[in-house]
C-alpha cells in the first residue's frame, strides 16, 4: 500500500514537471501531493548552487526566518540533520524527532524557534543523478505528532524525483519583465562578528531581484547573501575568492544569472568581509546549464559545435569520432533538451535562451561542480559526498 503511493505521488510529482512551470510554481505544485502522503503545517524549499552549496533562491510557507538565522545554522553551527550532512551521508532525509531520540531540544535549531510554536521537522536534500540541486523541509505544529520512519522512507523514495524536476524548472523560460538591467557590481560589507555593515545601492537592486519567498525585511537579510557571508567568515587567510566556497550563482526573477562571491578584507582593524554582487559570465554559469538538462561532457561539446553551425563530418573530425557517433550522441542530447531537431536545439533551446551563457565552457573555474558518491554512508560520516 505505501509503495503505491509513493509511485502515484512520484507520477504525480513527474507531471507537474512536463508543465515546464518555473521552479517556484513547480515547489508549490509538488508540495501539494507531498502533503497528500505527509501530513505538514510549514514547509520551506531551497535551490542551491551544486558547485558550493549554497542557497540560491528559498520560498517559505508559515515560515518567517532571518536570512542570517538560516546561514548561520545551516553553515555554521553544527546540528542535526543539515541539508549539506544529509546529501553528504548519503541518508538524504530525515526527521528530527527521529534523529535526537524525542527530545527536540537536542538541536540548536529547534532551541531557537522553540517559543514560536513549531514541532517536529522533515528534512530532505534533492539529489538528481548525484547532484545536489535543492533542499526543503516540512515541519509541524508543536501540537502535532512527530513525523514517523515511514515519513522519512516516503520523503527519501520521492527525493530524486523532485530533484530531477527542478533542475529542469530552474531553466524554465522567465516571462517576467521586472528588473533585467545591469545596475554594475554591488556589495555588502560585514563587521568581525557577522553584524552588516553597509550596502551598496547596487547591491540593494540586485538582492530585489533574487527569489526569495517572502521578500528579506532588509535586503542585507537576504538568505542568498548570507549564505555567502557565512562561508566568507570560515575563509582561510588569503584565500582567493573566486576559487573559493564561498561564492554561488544565482538566476534573478528576470532569467539573468549573477555571481555572489564572499572575501575577506585586509587593511583594517578587525576581521571584515565583503559579498560582491554582479553578472555572472557564460564560463560560470555553461556547467550549470549543462548539467541541468542532463548533458554529459561530450553531449556538450557536440551541443557547443552545433551553435556553431558545424556539419556532422566536421564536428567528427574535431572530436576525432566516427559520424555515426556525432549522430548517436545528438539524438541523446535531443531526447534531454525535449526537441527534434538541430535547428530547434539551436533556435529554441540555446540562442533563444541560454547561448550567451555557453562561450568558453573549457574555461569554467575548478570546482564549480560537485557530483554525489553512489555509496551510502552511515549518519555522522563527515567524508565528502560531494567533489
């Protein structure tokens, strides 16, 4: 009986993905048949950037949290059932009661927003072909029960299904017509402890740009940006920004993509750091496209040649491959990318969308990318899941 719900909740789950919604639309379908077969009061969902971990966009539902409270127990604070832990142990879900044996007060989390009502929490991390692309919680009034195993088995069988459908919504068409202009680099500056400092108005536009569900009471409350400051706080001494954790990249409500990267300041009296605002160029942002639609490495250098314009035989020859195998390797990328043809590969998917974003993919900076380990390993092994 449990398995076919979960198979009907997962077909479910499949068909709001064929609508090619946006991925706030998606989340809030798919919750909707989540809720059928796990009761909840809350819920939060996350993207996150695969290469760092970092939130990317958050939409909340009777949730209201600082951008700074979340960064600071999701990145900082070591407690129960983190999203970045679960993907790492290779358990992907998990319910709090569950995992302090009753006693809620046995996360950090939970101690903080105890006086607020809220219960037990479901979490889960959404991995899709071993990439880490989102994260959402469900949780529960204190007046409620707590989430069972079956809960979590039933949240950890659907993981991968909803992860697989919003990596393709985070590419979904923007018909938005709200910002879209380029305001020039912002940045927000943080005193020693992680107290704001100051914000560029740059910054501040683009911060309104960003999706985050609801708005942050100030912009320097941001989720996004915070995520950043944390990681910047945890930086080594000279560590170069730009190959390091703490950067993400970010699609706006408008479709532009822009890189947030956090750094430590010198010259000064204290401990300083800075989250730097600003387009994000085709070499960052080509792996995300790429391995959003699934592509392999081949199938997206085939996928660049054909922007090009390049014959069958030519791209063979540049690829040192047969033709035949240009031709299997198209018909792969075009079962991934949802269309028939080169010139439909071409017109709708990439020049119309997403060419801009696919120069120099050779030249993407190390690490931008991180794949998940098919072994499962146990609660609390602290090895990287993700490389």
């Amino acid at each position: 009986m449990v398995g076919d719900r979960i198979s009907h909740t997962r077909d479910d789950i499949t068909r709001v993905a064929g609508l090619g919604s946006d991925w706030v639309k998606y989340c809030s379908a798919v919750e909707e048949h989540v809720a059928e077969v796990i009761p909840h009061d809350r819920c939060c969902w996350h993207t996150v950037d695969p290469g760092t971990v970092l939130f990317t966009g958050s939409v909340n539902r009777n949730i209201e949290c600082s951008g700074s409270w979340l960064a600071n127990y999701e990145y900082v604070v070591d407690d129960v059932n983190q999203w970045a832990h679960l993907a790492r142990s290779g358990r992907v879900a998990g319910g709090l009661s569950i995992d302090t044996g009753g006693d809620l007060t046995r996360s950090a989390r939970y101690r903080s927003r105890e006086a607020y009502g809220v219960g037990d929490e479901l979490r889960v991390s959404l991995i899709a072909g071993g990439i880490y692309w989102g994260a959402a919680a469900f949780l529960r009034d204190a007046d409620q029960p707590a989430f069972t195993d079956e809960h979590v088995r039933t949240i950890a069988a659907l993981s991968s299904s909803i992860a697989d459908g919003l990596r393709t919504a985070e590419l979904a068409r923007v018909t938005s017509t709200s910002g879209g202009s380029d305001h020039g680099p912002g940045v927000v500056l943080f005193e020693a402890g992680g107290e704001a400092e100051s914000i560029s108005p740059a910054a501040e536009m683009w911060i309104a740009e960003m999706i985050e569900i609801p708005a942050p009471t100030t912009p320097i409350e941001s989720k996004i940006v915070q995520a950043v400051a944390a990681q910047a706080r945890m930086l080594p001494p000279g560590a170069e920004p730009l190959d390091s954790k703490a950067r993400s990249r970010v699609r706006t409500r408008s479709g532009e993509w822009l890189l947030l990267y956090g750094t430590r300041l010198r010259g000064g009296t204290d401990d300083r750091t800075a989250v730097v605002i600003q387009p994000a160029t085709p070499s960052e942002i080509a792996p995300l496209v790429a391995f959003a639609y699934g592509l392999s490495e081949r199938e997206t250098q085939i996928t660049l040649l054909c922007l090009q314009g390049r014959s069958t035989k030519n791209m063979a020859q540049a690829l040192s491959v047969s033709p035949y195998t240009v031709q299997d390797h198209l018909k792969g990328i075009f079962d991934k990318t949802g269309v028939h043809s080169r010139s439909e590969l071409v017109g709708h998917v990439f020049l119309e969308h997403y060419v801009p974003r696919w120069e120099s993919v050779a030249a993407a900076p190390p690490g931008w990318l991180v794949k998940a380990t098919a072994d499962n390993k146990p609660h609390g092994d602290s090895s990287p899941m993700l490389s």
